[in-house]
C-alpha cells in the first residue's frame, strides 16, 4: 500500500481510499473487489524456469525485427553499439530472406492461434545504420514485400534511420515503409554535436531536409531525441523548434543517454550529477509547456510505461515475442541488450537453425527484479524494468539504475496526485467504484483513456 | 478414399501453406502442426486424391515426387523410406484415421 495525500493506493486492485479508514473498512472495500491475479500467476511460471538451461520452443510471433549491419556513417558521441565503418559481419539478400521467410511461418502459427490476421511487423534497426549497404538494402525490401505478397500475408515495415539520405533514397523509404523513426537531437546545434560524421562534419542540414520530406509524405513519423544530461534544460526549445518545423503530427520521442558504448566514459565521470539532471521535471515542464502553448501533442519517453502491464520484457526467451536477426547471422530475442543478447539460433548455409538449449541472462535478472520490485509504487506499470539495462548498470557500475527508478516512481506519484484531484494526467484518471455495499465510502478506480 | 488399401477420413483442419511448407491448426487440441517441404508434398498428393475420389499407395506417391523432382532409381529408395514415415506420422498423429 502506498500513501498520496489523503488516499492509500492499492496496487492489487488498482483503487485509491481514504487513509483515514479503520481496518474493518478497508477490509470490507478489499472483500468487494477482486485482486488482480497476475502477479502470482506469472510468479508460478517464471520460477519454473532455470534461467541458465531454458529449453528452447521458438514458437509463433508475430513481430521480427532485422539488424543488416554494425557500420555506420556517422559517430555519435552515445552510440550504444560504438558503431563505425569496416565491420566484416554484415547480412547477405539469401540470409535476410530465410530468416523472413521463417518469421512468415511463425505468424501464421500466430494468426491461427489468435484468429486475428495483424500486418506481420518487421522492422530494420541498428546496430549500425540500416540504409549503410544502400545496394543491398534496396534488394531486400522489395524482395521481403514480393514473399509476403506471394505468400498472402499482409507486411508492415518500420525502419529507424540516422537520416542522411539523400532524395531517391527518402522516396524509397517512404514508399516502402509505414513507420520511420529518424534520429535528430532536437535542436540544429545539439544534432552537430552529438551526431556527427567521421570528419566532424554537421548533420542537422541534411537529417532535417529528410524529416521535413517524411513529414510531407508519410502519416507515420517519429523523430527520437537522445539527451544528453546537461541538455535536458533544452527541451523546451526543441519541442518548439521541432513542432514549429515540422509539423504537430510528428511524435517526437525523448530518450536520456544511457551508459554503454561511447557514452559509458561520460556517464561514469559524470553520474554523481545524475540527480541535479533531473529529466522527470524537464519532461513534465516540457508537456505542460506545450500544452499550454500548443494543445496536446504527442511527445513520449520509453523511460515511463504508461499502461498496466502483465510482463514488462517480451525479450527474456520464454515469453520471446519478436525474434532479431543479427548482422552476425545469429537469432537473438532482444536487440537492445548488447553483450548479454540472448541467442537462441542462427542462419546456417540458408536455413534457421534453433538451438535446443539456452543461457538466458535476461530471465536471470527479470526473475529477481520480478520479486524485489513487487511493492513499488510503479510495479504495476515497469514490473521491474527492463533486464538488459538493469544487468547492463550493474556490470559496467554505474548508478543509472536507481536513477531511473526513482523517476519512475516519481513519475507515478506525480500522475496519482494529479488524477486525485479530479485532474486527467497522461489519459490517467479515476472513476468511482459503483457498487452498492462500498458506494458510500467514495472509493475510486485507477482508469485509462487513449 | 484408400491410402495402401486401408479405408481413411482425413482430419479437417485450418490449412495455409508458406513457401511450401504446410501449417496446420487443430482449433480444438490447440495444436499447431508444421510439415517439412516433403511432407507437405505428400499431405497435397493424398488431399487432392481425396478430392477427386481417388485411392493412392506409397508407390504412386513416390512416382509422383520422383517426376517432380526427377529423381534418380537410388534417390528413390530414400524418398520411398521417407514417404512411409511420413504416412505412418500421419497416421500416428490421427491426421488420417482408418474407417473399420
């Protein structure tokens, strides 16, 4: 139970009452409405698993996503995979093509068991920048698209690009794909800085050239801003740049640096400021500015879930729901977990093999935090976060763990004091419970609106 | 229809076939059942049989993936062994069912 203001908040049910009642009526409003069972229900499974020997059953998804390479055009002062140019691994038309086509088949295991015929989602990603190998890269989409036709299932293609492309390349992005992400840091002088090529050379010019052409010809866009901690007091200017630029359509996604890659150095000098950094008041100031300013737009940060979830990582090989291929030719269940990936199979002279067995880090981790989380305010909505960056924190020693779950907690107190006043706060609001026998004690309903 | 003399119905299930290889759902058990690229050949030989109200036999199959893969009479021995393991999957799994 947890304390806001006036009222207790009952994560197991998902209601708020008045810290004032006495026991008998507490457990008479507990006697009346049902606890939420997931908790134990997925506690039963997880600790069934032996987190160093999980048995494989690479089974249906519905979501794939393919890493063509590990070189990059340009050197981003935070890149998480060190990117740059010369890497030998990179993925062949044939090796792409297997692999599709065994993601083909495991959606339609999907589509049979769900009854529901969803776009099969893929999605091209880093590693390095997917459009490097431009010859390869304008071979295999329009070959995945033909195998999907052939094969009757319908293809939804996302990409995230760092953006320097010229015109045809953009027309080709825009025709083929229906979701983009590109990558610009908010601000034309912060994207120079931080997102720069081999030469020093500046970015902005050119990545706004193509943001500006995906905001003209495509409904799907995000730009993502990756902040460095000593600019999160920018924010506001790049929501206004980047809204009055490019449009309010856009979704502008907002991601404070985290410590891997060329960024671990920085962030270990500089962790002892992490606090005084506060990216939760900048992102909040920031919505609250625009909102005043500009109406309700969509800004987001993949740091605050903000939905009731059941299991916060599809990536830990039990519950795997999206398979990656690696430039590598390996299969693994998560492309953000960098040296502690998962690997559950590889592409072998055309032709996926699944191992049999497999050490899985991330369910080593996800199966402590699962417990060691459980009375946090925010562990309905995080359930312990996400394994990789946890597992990543505690090997390479730096303090960004609790940092970000401190905001996190933070963030959701901030949302339940809001919503207890009466206020909506991030499509968060509170809905009296109707039910005759506790009618009288006002308690109220954590609720959702999109 | 027959399969090698013996009288069979033969399951229905939710059928789609990817780059040749046959997925099948059985909506009541939950089960999903993916064949190889021979066994799918096989499962479409005995299938459009059964359309058109025609006995086979292990023999005829392998006749008709020998013609379709032009086989050599060694390679055939191999197919013929493959085909009865296929059959006798079949069989075991209840995806065809003798009719006594």
């Amino acid at each position: 139970m947890h304390n806001i203001g006036e009222y207790t908040y009952d994560p197991d049910r998902f209601i708020f009452y008045k810290n004032s009642f006495e026991t008998e009526v507490v457990e008479k409003i507990c006697n009346h409405l049902e606890k939420n069972s997931d908790y134990e229900e997925l506690k039963e499974k997880l600790e069934n698993y032996d987190a160093h020997e999980v048995n494989i059953k690479a089974g249906a998804v519905s979501r794939a996503g393919v890493c063509l390479t590990n070189n990059c055009n340009l050197r981003c002062n935070y890149c998480s995979d060190t990117s740059s140019e010369g890497n030998k691994e990179s993925l062949e038309l044939e090796d792409v093509l297997t692999f599709v086509i065994d993601v083909m088949k495991r959606w339609t295991m999907t589509k049979f068991i769900t009854g529901k015929e969803e776009p099969l989602s893929l999605y091209f990603t880093g590693g390095g920048e997917p459009t490097y190998n431009w010859s390869l890269f304008e071979k295999i989409i329009p070959t995945i698209k033909k195998k999907c036709k052939e094969n009757g299932i319908p293809l939804s293609l996302g990409i995230t690009t760092n953006g320097m492309l010229d015109d045809s390349q953009r027309e080709f992005i825009a025709e083929h794909f229906d979701t983009i992400m590109v990558s610009y840091d908010g601000l034309p002088e912060i994207q120079n800085k931080n997102r720069h090529s081999t030469l020093h050379s500046h970015t902005a010019e050119v990545v706004e050239k193509t943001i500006k052409f995906f905001s003209n010809n495509k409904p799907s866009l995000t730009i993502r801003t990756t902040i460095w901690q000593d600019d999160f007091e920018h924010m506001k200017d790049m929501a206004d740049y980047i809204f009055d630029k490019f449009g309010n359509s856009i979704e502008w996604s907002i991601l404070p640096v985290i410590p891997t890659g060329r960024a671990l150095k920085r962030i270990r000098t500089e962790q002892k400021n992490l606090r005084e950094y506060n990216f939760l008041n900048f992102y909040l100031e920031t919505i609250e500015y625009i909102k005043l300013k500009r109406g309700s737009l969509n800004i987001s940060t993949p740091i605050f879930p903000n939905s009731i979830i059941s299991l916060y990582c599809g990536a830990i090989s039990i519950f795997c729901s999206c398979l990656w291929l690696l430039p590598n030719k390996t299969i693994v269940t998560c492309i953000e977990s960098r040296d502690l990936k998962t690997t559950i199979g590889r592409i072998e002279k055309n032709k996926v093999e699944y191992f049999d067995k497999c050490s899985d880090h991330l369910l080593r981790v996800y199966q402590q935090k699962f417990s060691e989380c459980r009375n946090c305010i925010a562990y309905r909505f995080c359930k312990g976060g996400c394994p990789a960056r946890h597992l990543m924190n505690k090997n390479l020693k730096t303090e960004m763990d609790d940092w970000e779950c401190s905001m996190i907690q933070k963030y959701w107190t901030y949302v339940f004091r809001h919503i207890l006043s009466g206020e909506k706060c991030f499509g968060w609001h509170v809905v009296p419970v109707e039910i005759d026998e506790i009618k009288d004690y006002n308690v109220l309903k954590l609720d959702r609106t999109e | 229809m027959k399969i090698n003399s013996i009288e069979v119905s033969i399951q229905k299930l939710e059928i789609e076939q990817v780059e040749g290889t046959l997925i099948m759902y059985d909506s009541i058990s939950k089960k999903i059942i993916v064949f190889n690229e021979t066994a799918s050949f096989v499962w479409n030989i005995v299938t459009e049989s059964e359309r058109t109200n025609d006995n086979i036999n292990t023999c005829e199959i392998v006749d008709k993936i020998s013609q379709k893969y032009n086989v050599s009479e060694i390679e055939q021995t191999k197919i013929r062994n493959d085909v009865e393991e296929i059959l006798k999957k079949f069989f075991d799994s209840g995806l065809f069912q003798p009719i006594y």
